[in-house]
C-alpha cells in the first residue's frame, strides 16, 4: 500500500518566492468523493496525466497513483464531480525535504498553500517563517472539499 505522510499550512506572505523554484501546471477533477476516499484525475502541464485514489485523512494517507493516457484524461472530465481544480506547483528545497507551493487560480484564488511530505509521522522538521495556519485536520483545505465546495469561509470576500 501506498502511504503519503504529509503536513499542509496556509502561506503568510510571499517570501517563499525568493529563488527559482521549478514549477509545474495542474488540472485536477474528481471521479469520486467518500468519506475518508477520493478518486482524483490529474492532468500536469498538458503533457501527462495520473489517477490517484486516497484512502483516509489528517496526516498519513492511503496513496495510490497511476498514470493513465492524456486523452483519457480529458475523456473522463466530463464524469467529474464538482468543479475543476487549476494551480501551478512550485517545488522548494528545504533540507533533506521537499515543500510543494500551490498557488490556486481561478475560482479558489487567492489561496495559496504549503505542504511538505514527511518520512515518518514523527519526521521532526524546522519548518520556515513563511508557513502560515497548519490545515492539516481542517477538511475544508483537501482539494477533494476544494472541489466540491469551493473556498472555505474565511477566504470569501
């Protein structure tokens, strides 16, 4: 089985825009949403594409990824759930980690989000200044409620 171990913050601030961090486009949607499931269609700078099915929540999840033709992809758009997911991943070096950066567009700007994948749930990491509120336990920061519910409260102007 395939487990993700990760921590997600809210972004204060732009100071992790220091530097040049490789990046990479995102269009996601969702086959499925269940508690503690989802089926996820990814589609990465229009060039390849993954199905994930997650299993779980908070911390350390269920992960399984598969990558699937493009045409498929966009064959099964038409079967998502809720709306599409657009954001542009930015990957930063951070010790002997990784932090993923998505900066959302469209509909769930201005969200911006951090999250770094741990090793082990005990994997004790000094995390930078520019992390803002951990989400990890707030469901309404999954992309999955992303999707089907759109920005949470706080973001609604």
């Amino acid at each position: 089985m395939g487990v993700e171990i990760e921590r997600k913050f809210l972004v204060a601030g732009d100071r992790w825009r220091s530097g040049d961090h490789p990046s990479q486009g995102f269009r996601q949607f969702y086959l499925a949403r269940a508690d503690g499931f989802s089926a996820r269609v990814r589609i990465v700078d229009e060039a390849q594409a993954f199905l994930t099915l997650k299993t779980g929540r908070g911390r350390s999840r269920g992960e399984f990824e598969y990558p699937i033709p493009l045409r498929d992809a966009h064959d099964l758009e038409a079967a998502r759930t809720g709306e599409l997911i657009a954001k542009r991943r930015h990957r930063i070096a951070h010790g002997r980690h990784v932090i993923e950066v998505d900066v959302f567009e469209d509909a769930l700007h201005p969200l911006v989000v951090a999250e770094i994948e741990l090793e082990t749930e005990e994997d004790d990491v000094a995390l930078p200044d520019w992390f803002g509120r951990e989400v990890t336990d707030d469901p309404a920061f999954s992309n999955a409620a992303l999707a089907a519910d759109g920005l949470p409260e706080e973001f609604r102007s």
